[in-house]
C-alpha cells in the first residue's frame, strides 16, 4: 500500500488522463491564496503558466528566507510546484501584447490583483474577453471587487479578524489569537479553484465563458459551516473558549506526565463510558454532575481539574495506546516535523522529493487525494522566467528567431506579433 494505491481497486486500469489534461492556465497570482488554488489546479493535470514580474517574480521570492537554506526559496517553492515561470513586464505595452496573446490561448486565467488592477494592466475581463469567448476568468480578493471595502487591502491575518475566526480563537480570559498559518488564504484558494472546475464544466457544456469573482471574507465565513450557527439563527457568537468544545464535554487539549499534550474529544453518550474506563476513572461514569451531555456542558468547570490531573499522571504513549484500544477519538499534538514523520504521510505518499534546478533535491507536499485515475506528474517549482521561451514556443508558436529577440533584446519591437493572435 505504499504506493496509495485504495484497497479493492488494485486492478483497474488507468486509461486517459488527468481530469484537466490538456487544460490550460494563465496564473496572474502571487503570494498564498491564488497560488495555492492553481496549484490544485495543476493537480488535476492543467498546465499552469505563471506570469511574473522581471527581475522580481512573485513577492514571496524575496522573503526572509529560512535559517540555513538563504539560498533557497522556499517559501514560494512551497505554493507553486508543477508551474512553469514566464517573465513579463505587464506595464510594458509590448509585454501586454504577450499576455493579452496569452490569455487568448488559455482556458483559465487567474489573478489575485487588488481590484481595479488588472483593468488597469490590459489583462481584465473585459479585456481578454471578446479575444477569448470561452475563457474562465477568476478573481481572487481580499474582499471583492465591488462592495465598500472592495480597495482595503488583505492578508490571511486580516481575513482571519474580519470574519471573525479570531474573536473564537485563544483562551476567554485572554486575547483574540491568530492561527499559526495562513489557511484563510488556503481556504480561499481551494473555493476558487472549485468555483473554476464548475465553471470548466459549464463551457463544455455551452461554450461560454465565466467570470468568477472570489472574495476571501466571504470564503472563511462560509468555512466556518456549522460554527455560525449560533450567530446566524440567535444573534449571538460562542467567543473563545481556548481549546474547550462548547458543544461537548469533555473535548480539550491535555498536558501528559512527558510534557506533550493529546487533543480528546468525547463525541456523545456512546463514548462517555469507554472513556471513562479507559482513563480508569469508572467513578466518574455514575457521577450525577456528568451524567449526559448537557450535564457536563453544564459542570465543564469541574470536570476539567480532574482530566488535566488525571492525563498529567502517564505519559503521551500510555494514554495514546489506551485510547486507542478503546476506539476513542484521539491524537497526539505534533509539530511540524512530528506532523511530516507521521507514519500514516508515508503511508499515503503525501510527501514527493523533487529536483529543483537551484536548490537540488527538495521536498514538496503533494496533492492529499488518491485516485484510482491517473494522477499527474508533480514537478519542481520555477526558478524566474525558466519556461519564458518554451512558452513562447508551445502557446503562441513564435519560431526562434522571435522568441531569442523578445528574451535577448529588452525591444518590445519583436513582441507585436503577439496582438495578431
């Protein structure tokens, strides 16, 4: 099973290819969340081309980079795997030949611009449109691009406080807190890009193009599902209730005797008892104050005390075989590379090591699915402008003489053979 192959299915054939083989994608997109919805584009087998500033390249080329790795990119390596880089000066009338020339020839472009940007770079709906009737457009944004707050700008830290994913986030005696990476941007990612798969279907369908337009606000508040609940239908939100559970008891976070901590959730009656005589407390079983659920929501004040003394007295293997053996909901808290060296990533194949033409051998998180169809080929992120004249070549057929004088010259003479496209 260490290839993921999915048990039962070992003799089908995988005939064809990826879902979006032969699909291809204009990616106007920097930073996390338009990267990572193309990314998962090329996933399902599209060929994504990333158009980036020359000399510069998408913004997270140039953070700080890790200790002991200063001379690579990894945080960009980390959202643009299976890309190819192209350079393009899009404010430069002969570049936006290139990418108008471009989009004409893909069958999804996204962007994450701030709003009004990509009207004024030539490269808009509008713009790429009548050349293009059949393109899917997608805009990823803070907040929209119509609306009051449509020109504020966004990060993941932002998106996560306006949305109110911060406000339950921390202890009720504390802060409101971040979480510790960027998933609102990933969230928001993963929404475009299935936005964008509906909006493919629909083309094949009628052969009309689709603009899509994704805010991240309104991604993270419909990621928060069951959790606006409360808000929506009683006007009120549960606030922070540090790693507690505020729909059932006991469900927290617990220091062990070694100093890690396991997260536990009993999720309704049926478990309550095994629980129990898992952590050899049977007394608790019969206890008036934790008798059903809404008993120990009620009593989660002195319930509590007595778990945290109860798990700081083994260790984290102790309570992991014994919740184990009772088929209780469990797990340790890792870190990252505790989260990585899991056994059951291995397992999956999570985890691909690719050579990348400038740090050598590294590793990328792959896509988190198995499929008993054919899976593309994960490759290396980009290095800047690495694909520039194959792109060239492949999407706009320049010969050689053209695409060596639009990389070699800096003349945007040699370009306006792209606007006849």
């Amino acid at each position: 099973m260490s290839d993921g192959a999915i048990p039962g299915y070992a003799n089908v054939s995988q005939t064809g290819g990826p879902p979006l083989a032969g699909k291809r994608v204009l990616d106007l997109t920097q930073v996390v969340a338009g990267p990572f919805c193309t990314t998962m584009l090329a996933d399902l087998g599209a060929e994504i081309v990333k158009l980036e500033r020359p000399g510069v390249g998408d913004d997270t080329r140039q953070v700080q980079r890790y200790e002991g790795r200063e001379d690579h990119e990894d945080y960009f390596n980390a959202s643009n795997r299976s890309k190819k880089s192209i350079e393009l000066d899009l404010k430069d009338p002969g570049h936006r030949d290139v990418g108008q020339a471009l989009a004409a020839r893909a069958d999804v472009v996204v962007e994450n611009f701030a709003p009004g940007t990509a009207a004024r770079l030539g490269m808009c709906w509008a713009d790429l449109r009548p050349r293009n009737p059949r393109l899917v457009y997608c805009s990823i944004s803070g907040f929209g691009q119509e609306g009051p707050n449509r020109d504020r700008l966004a990060l993941d830290t932002m998106t996560q406080a306006v949305s109110g994913l911060m406000d339950v986030t921390g202890f009720a005696d504390g802060d409101p807190v971040i979480m510790g990476a960027p998933l609102c941007d990933v969230i928001s990612g993963m929404f475009a890009a299935y936005a964008v798969l509906g909006a493919l279907y629909s083309v094949a369908e009628d052969g009309q193009g689709q603009y899509i337009d994704v805010s991240m606000q309104d991604s993270v508040i419909a990621a928060l599902g069951p959790r606006m609940g409360e808000a929506l239908q009683a006007g009120r939100s549960s606030g922070r209730m540090g790693n507690q559970n505020p729909i059932r008891v006991p469900s927290d976070t617990l220091r062990t005797r070694d100093g890690r901590f396991i997260n536990i959730t009993v999720v309704n009656e049926r478990h309550w008892a095994p629980f129990c005589e898992a952590i050899e407390c049977e007394d608790l079983i019969e206890d008036p104050r934790f008798a059903d659920m809404p008993s120990r929501i009620h009593n989660r004040a002195d319930l509590k005390p007595l778990l945290v003394a109860r798990f700081a007295e083994e260790t984290l293997d102790h309570w992991l075989a014994q919740l184990d053996a009772a088929r209780l909901p469990y797990a340790p808290v890792n870190d990252y590379t505790q989260a990585l060296a899991d056994p059951q990533v291995a397992h999956r194949g999570l985890v691909h090591d690719v050579v990348h033409p400038q740090s050598g051998n590294i590793k990328v998180i792959g896509p988190p699915w198995t499929t008993t169809g054919q899976a593309p080929s994960i490759t290396a992120p980009p290095l800047l402008g690495q694909h520039t004249a194959e792109v060239l070549g492949t999407w706009l057929e320049w010969d050689a003489e053209a695409i060596a004088e639009f990389v070699g010259s800096g003349e945007s003479e040699a370009r306006s053979t792209a606007g006849n496209v």
